[in-house]
C-alpha cells in the first residue's frame, strides 16, 4: 500500500515514525525547507510536548472534540508518549502543572527524536500539496512540483494560524473539496480585543490572582456563565495571559458576550465592605486614591477611579455610603467592553476544522472516503494549554498509523 502522510509537523512525523516502528513506509511531504517548522516554536522553544495525566484528566483539557478524543487519547495516552519518547533517547523532566518538557529545554531535540524515526520514509521537502483527487481507488497527489498517486493519504496539515510554519490551512481547503464539512476556523488560546480605551495606558500591567467572568451565549443560544481564576495581563488593544488565552477557546464560538474582573475574589462583598470601612477609619484625612492604591496596582488606580467617577483627591471622609458601595461592586464586577478576539493568525491554536461525525474515532479514517486520514490540529479538536494539544496530534497519529498497519498485514 502506497501511503502519502501530508504535513511534516507533530502529527505527520509521529504517523511517519509509527509507521516505520512497524516495518511500513510511507512519503511526507511538506511545504517547508525543514521538518516540524511549528514544533520549534512551541512551548516558547522548549516544547511541552505532554502532559503527565491520566485520559480523564486529559479529555477535561479538551475543549472541542472531547468524545471524539476518548478512544484515540486512551490508546496512546500522555504515559504512552512519554514512554515513546523515552524509549527513543530523549530525556523528559515535568514540570508546575504536570507539564512535561525535554531536559534539554530545546525543542529541536523533539524534532530530532520524530525525524531519526522517519529516516526509512521518503521525505519531500519544499512540496506543496495543492490538490487531492479520488481517481477510483488512487488518490492523486498533485503538488508545485509533481503528480503522483496513492493508496492512502493522511492529511496531517495543522490549523491556520501562524501560518509562516506553513499551517496555512490548506487541509481544510482539500478536505472541502474531497466533500467534508468544515467548521468555520476560528483562533483560540488566543488574545481578546477591547472597545475600552484605557487599556492602552495600563498596556503591560500583568494582574495576578483576579477572576476573569464572561457571559456569553453558547451554540446553543443557551445563557451561559464562566470564570477563571489566575493571572491576565493588559495589551495596547486588549488583554491576555493564561486566563485570558483559556477563557478565548471557550468564548470563540460565543454571541453577546459580556466581560468582567473580579479584581478580589478572595473576598466578599460584605468582607470588602468591612475593609474599606477600617481603611476610611484609620485614614479619615488622606486622599481616596491613597485607599485604592492599597488594593490595586498604582496605574489601574486612576483608570479605576475615573470609571467610577471620583476624583483622586477626594478626601477619605467626604467618600459617601453611595460611593464607597460604588467602589465596591467596581472591584468586584469591573466591566471589559468585548470587541473581538484577536486574529486567527494569531492564535495558539485553531480551533474548527473538518467536521468529527464524518471521521472515525477509532482510527481518524474519513467516513466519507476509505483510506483517507485526517490527523492533528486539521480536524474540529483543540485544547487548553498545558502539553493537550501536541498530545492530540500524537494521539490521533497514533491511532491513523496503527490502522494503516493493520490493514497492510490483512492484505
Ligand atoms: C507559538 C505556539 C506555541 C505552542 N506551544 C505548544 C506547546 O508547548 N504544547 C502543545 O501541546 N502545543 C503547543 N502549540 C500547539 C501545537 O504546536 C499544535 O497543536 C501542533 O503543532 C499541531 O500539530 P499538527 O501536526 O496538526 O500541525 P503542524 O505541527 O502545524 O504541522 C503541519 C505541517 O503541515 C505542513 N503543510 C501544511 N499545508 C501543507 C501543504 N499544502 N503541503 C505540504 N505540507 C503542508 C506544514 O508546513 C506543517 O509543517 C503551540 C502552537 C504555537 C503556535
């Protein structure tokens, strides 16, 4: 069986060397002068490539495509992967939050361990896959530079942002054209734009310990409710940082959604009321600002007083009940004026892609067309950050590869 793997990134290369591991040969091709041009940027260049987690834990990290993950992720789990990648020489250390990384804190040594394993495969660099036709049972291959047919073909061409590592969505684009459904791409993992204007003169500001809340209407048009609770950060346009990123792949598919910060989640409304009343106490004389001060950080403060329309120079015993309550309930529900996410370019991951009821969980064959594969970030399944979406792209390799074996030793 001649197998064309499309896509030299995490999930190609992890196929490619399945396949190898098992005596069967496949071509990869990729568009790129290298292999795993992404794999090099991931983890800011030290690639978490897992995380240490058993399936369930692994499933909740999964944010689209969490049935279809089940099958596939307990098959070849993060255990699996780290023993995988052991096994072939590299060293793995785990870090905060179980995520794991090479020892060496390079990610090339990943790309290393993937393309030593795909050494008996053909490898075609710098080929660009522009169409897949179903000739019969061939699949015709043409790219820039040739044509050539194929027994079986697996698409392995990544999402659409960070295009420059050749993730260009051209996957999607073949799948469309071979008759699957796609849903729409949107970034996720990604930062969130908004209408407010303060933020460019608090831009770098990183807060820590606040709840980000959103509402918003799902899918479904069902009112739905979300906090997260961490660090978030302020941009020129908008805000980001780990919170910010997980709260855009759970919203990126949303209508009318409304954004604010708990700026003291640890406190209640009454215990904050009883705080501010002992900070007025022992402060009668100072200026209001000097109290906001004590509870946020000192360029949030202006921005802070400004939305609730008291002048800094207020004296702490002229603030009335009515204001000390306004300031209350801004510290507890501080409006963000949602505009956008940011671009898709842009985005960690890509969240949609080829429709998951038209492929087959067990093995990522199309249910459409026989020995066609759909592999890693090309298909609608995306993740929180954390080592999930890398181990997707391995995961779902894993169980394309074994499928293509099996069917080779039935011939
Ligand atoms: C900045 C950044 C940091 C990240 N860090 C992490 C992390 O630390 N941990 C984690 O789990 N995930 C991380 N991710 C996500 C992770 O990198 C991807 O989910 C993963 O690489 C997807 O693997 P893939 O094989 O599906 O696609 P890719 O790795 O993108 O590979 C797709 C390949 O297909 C090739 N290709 C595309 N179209 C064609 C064509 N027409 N012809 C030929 N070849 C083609 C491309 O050149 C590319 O090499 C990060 C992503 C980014 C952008």
């Amino acid at each position: 069986m001649k197998i064309a793997i499309i896509g030299g990134g995490a999930s190609g290369l992890m196929c490619g060397a399945v396949l190898a591991e098992n005596n069967v040969t496949a071509v990869v091709f990729d568009g790129n002068e290298k292999l795993g041009k992404k794999i090099y940027i991931t983890g800011k260049g030290r690639c978490n490539l897992t995380n240490k987690c058993q399936p369930d834990e692994f499933l909740e990290n999964v944010v689209n495509g969490q049935r279809f993950m089940r099958g596939a992720i307990n098959r070849f789990s993060s255990l699996n992967c780290i023993n995988f990648f052991e096994e072939h020489g590299l060293k793995l250390k785990t870090e905060r939050g179980n995520r794991v990384f090479p020892e060496s804190d390079k990610a090339s040594d990943v790309i290393k361990v993937l393309t030593k394993l795909n050494s008996k495969n053909q490898i075609c660099l710098n080929e660009k896959i522009q169409e897949i036709k179903l000739d019969e049972n061939k699949y015709v291959v043409r790219t820039d530079k040739n044509k050539y047919n194929f027994d079986a073909v697996v698409i392995a061409t990544g999402g659409k942002s960070y295009s420059l590592t050749g993730s260009s969505g051209d996957g999607l684009e073949i799948a469309k054209k071979l008759g699957h459904k796609i849903v729409e791409p949107k970034p996720a993992l990604v930062a969130l734009q908004l209408k407010d204007k303060f933020v460019k003169e608090i831009q770098g500001l990183s807060l820590k310990n606040v709840t980000l809340h959103a509402e918003f209407e799902n899918v479904k048009q069902q009112k739905t409710k979300l906090q997260l609770q961490g660090e978030m950060m302020f941009t020129d346009v908008g805000i980001t940082g780990p919170i910010v990123l997980s709260m855009s792949s759970k919203i990126n598919r949303a209508e009318n959604i409304k954004l604010f910060i708990d700026f003291k989640p640890a406190l209640s409304k009454e215990q904050l009321d009883l705080r501010l009343l002992r900070d007025f106490q022992e402060n009668k004389n100072k200026n209001i600002s000097y109290i906001i001060h004590g509870l946020l950080p000192k360029k949030l403060a202006s921005v802070f007083l400004n939305r609730i329309e008291i002048s800094e120079n207020k004296k702490v015993h002229e603030i009335t009940k009515e204001e000390r309550n306004k300031i209350i309930s801004c510290l507890k529900e501080f409006d963000l004026m949602y505009k956008n996410l940011y671009p898709l370019e842009s985005g960690i991951v890509t969240s949609g892609g080829v429709e998951l009821t038209e492929i087959n969980p067990k093995s990522c064959e199309s249910k459409l067309h026989s020995n066609l594969y759909f592999i890693g970030e090309v298909l609608d399944v995306d993740c929180l950050t954390g080592g999930f979406n890398l181990q997707t792209a391995f995961s779902t390799a894993y169980v394309c590869a074994i499928d293509l074996v099996n069917k080779i030793i039935k011939e």
